[in-house]
C-alpha cells in the first residue's frame, strides 16, 4: 500500500513519472491492488488504496474507451447483463456452460479456468412480487436492498432474509424501480457511469430515506459502497448523507432495533470468513453476537482472503494470484471440522 501511495504522489508530482494519468508505469503498479479496503481501517491515516485506483483507472482511460481491458465491459456492466439474463436465465446458463464457453471467456476478459456464474431460475424480484407477508410489522417499516448478486444469483439469500426480518416484527419493503450501488462500474474505474446510476437509485429509494426508515444491506460491498463511498462519489449530496448514516447490516438492524427478539437455535460450529470490505467498513461485531445467540460456535482466522476480490480473481491474468491468495489460509480448511476440532496439522500451516 505504502508503495503504490508513493508512486501515485511521483505521478502527481510529475518528477519521475511524466506522462500523468497516462502512465502505464502506475497502472502496473495498481493492477495487483485487489481493492480490499483492508488498508481504511488498517493504515493509521486511512488510505482508501480502492479509491485511489478507482480514480487513476477513471482517469487512465477516459476518452480511450478501446483501451479498457474486456473485463470492464463484461464484469463492470455486470448488472445490466445480469437484469438483461433474467429475463432467460435457462437460455443464457446454457450458452454459458456450453462449448461456446471458452469463447465467451475469452470476449469478456475472464480467466479461461474460471466459470461463468449461472443465473437462478427466478430473480429474487420476481418472488418478492409473489409473496404475502407473515409478519405483523410492529417494528415498522424497513427497506431491503436488493443488490444485483443476490437478486440474481443468489436468490435464496434475499428469500431467507424476508423470512428473518419478518419473524423479527419488522415490515419488508423494496424499492419501487431498479436500484444498484454501482459498485461494479467504480472498481472498473467507470465513475462517470457509477455516479448516475447510484444518483438514480437514491432517487428511487428517496421517499424511504427522507422517512427515516433502515435500508438493510444483504451484499457486504454493496452496503460498504453505501455506508463509505457514495457521500465521496456524490461529493455530499443529501441523499447520499442519509444512505449512509440509515444503511445497516441485517445483523445490525436485529440487534440495534430488536435486541430482544431471539432467532432459532441452530447451533454447530461455523468456519466464518469476514467479507474483506465488512470487516473494514462495517466490522463483524453484530453478526457475531447474532450467530452467538443462535446457538453457532463461530471461529473467524486471524487472517486470510477467499482471493476473488470482486472482479479481480476472475479477470485473465490474476488466477494465479488469485488461487494463491486463497489457499494461504481460507482455502487451506477442506473441512470445517478439521478446523474446529484442531487438526494439527492444518494449524502447523496455519501458523507457518
């Protein structure tokens, strides 16, 4: 982190790096920043490396969009290829997984071994359209925001999130149009685009914000992306303020705004992996004492990173880093029970 901070300051100081924003000298020196965010809560005077990286990229590329790698078109416009798939997710999921695959890879930038994530049969939208509430909603009114990989995705997370918040007395609502953070466009360095789109989505949700009612975030670098980065890209709007100060974990919300209600006992042990821009963002403190109350024995590592990073781990030319990021400690655990009960060896590993 210390370094690339440095390089960018040689590049604005213009002395050893000429060529400015242009410079593919500072472009190399990002490239491997996985834009974890681990250097906010870790550097003493809070270099947010993703931001800076975000911004050169912007930068480097502007007027120049034939220049920009094609993962930026492919996972950097993930959500509106995303929306445009649902509409026949059976259809694209074959053309994905067919003989086409390697082709398709290939256009979109992404690493040949890694595979094409398959879109659910039906969009979270289109069950939450379906559903009829069973909750009493004596808690009031809450927002869940329906980010694009659990939408359509994973589904299933957003289905298990209404049937918690639900039990626990709270009234579930969605945003009445499409909403996204733009996360996708900022980590490609695409601002201008993530900027309008993030400015339409607060614009959608602004009655629920101007009413002072929870957005609850299920995605953790979505809800990072509302709870730190939207106030700068916006440069403080209103409702970019307000998205931040009443965006919450589900966790959060449970123990903030029903401290007494108690979740089933589930129980077991649990391997838990902090999501890299919660544990810088939000921190896991909440869903810690939730898992506690549910019965779970959760063993967090003092480090370690799955290695994908967003988009990163799946662009052609940093698997190999990516894999190895992985099995420095997370990947290392085939079991979760090897881990809990001490497996000796798996510590030695660890440890070493």
């Amino acid at each position: 982190t210390r370094g690339r901070a440095h390089v960018l300051f040689e590049m604005l100081e213009g002395d050893v790096i000429t060529d400015g924003w242009r410079s593919t000298e500072v472009r190399d020196a990002l490239d491997l920043c996985l834009s974890c965010k681990g250097c906010v809560s870790y550097c003493p005077v809070n270099v947010d490396m993703a931001t800076y990286k975000a911004e050169f990229t912007h930068h480097h590329y502007a007027g120049r969009p034939w220049a920009r790698p094609r993962s930026h078109w492919s996972m950097g416009w993930l959500p509106l290829w995303a929306r445009g798939a649902s509409l026949a997710p059976g259809v694209v999921n074959a053309l994905t997984s067919s003989r086409l695959s390697p082709a398709l890879r290939w256009a979109g930038g992404i690493a040949p071994d890694r595979e094409i994530p398959a879109f659910a049969p039906r969009s979270f939208l289109n069950w939450y359209a379906d559903h009829e509430s069973t909750g009493t909603g004596e808690r009031g009114p809450v927002l869940l925001w329906p980010d694009t990989f659990t939408t359509y995705l994973s589904p299933e997370v957003g289905v298990a999130a209404v049937r918690v918040l639900e039990a626990a007395g709270f009234a579930v609502h969605l945003p009445r149009g499409p909403v996204c953070c733009g996360l996708t466009w900022v980590s490609t360095g695409q601002l201008g685009v993530a900027k309008r789109v993030l400015r339409r989505s607060l614009q959608t949700i602004g009655p629920a914000l101007r009413a002072g009612a929870p957005i609850v975030g299920l995605e953790p670098s979505c809800t990072a992306m509302l709870r730190h980065d939207a106030p700068q890209l916006l440069d403080g709007e209103p409702l970019a303020g307000r998205a931040r100060d009443q965006t919450v974990t589900l966790a959060e919300l449970l123990r903030d705004q029903a401290p007494e209600w108690k979740p089933p006992h589930v129980g077991g042990d649990a391997l838990v992996q902090v999501h890299c821009h919660q544990h810088a963002i939000m921190g896991f403190d909440a869903d810690r004492q939730l898992m506690a109350a549910a019965g779970i024995e959760a063993v967090v590592p003092d480090s370690g990173c799955c290695g994908l990073a967003g988009n990163f781990g799946f662009e052609s030319g940093h698997e190999e880093l990516s894999r190895a990021v992985g099995e420095r400690v997370i990947l290392l655990c085939n079991s979760v029970t090897c881990w809990i009960k001490g497996c000796d060896s798996l510590q030695q590993r660890i440890s070493e």
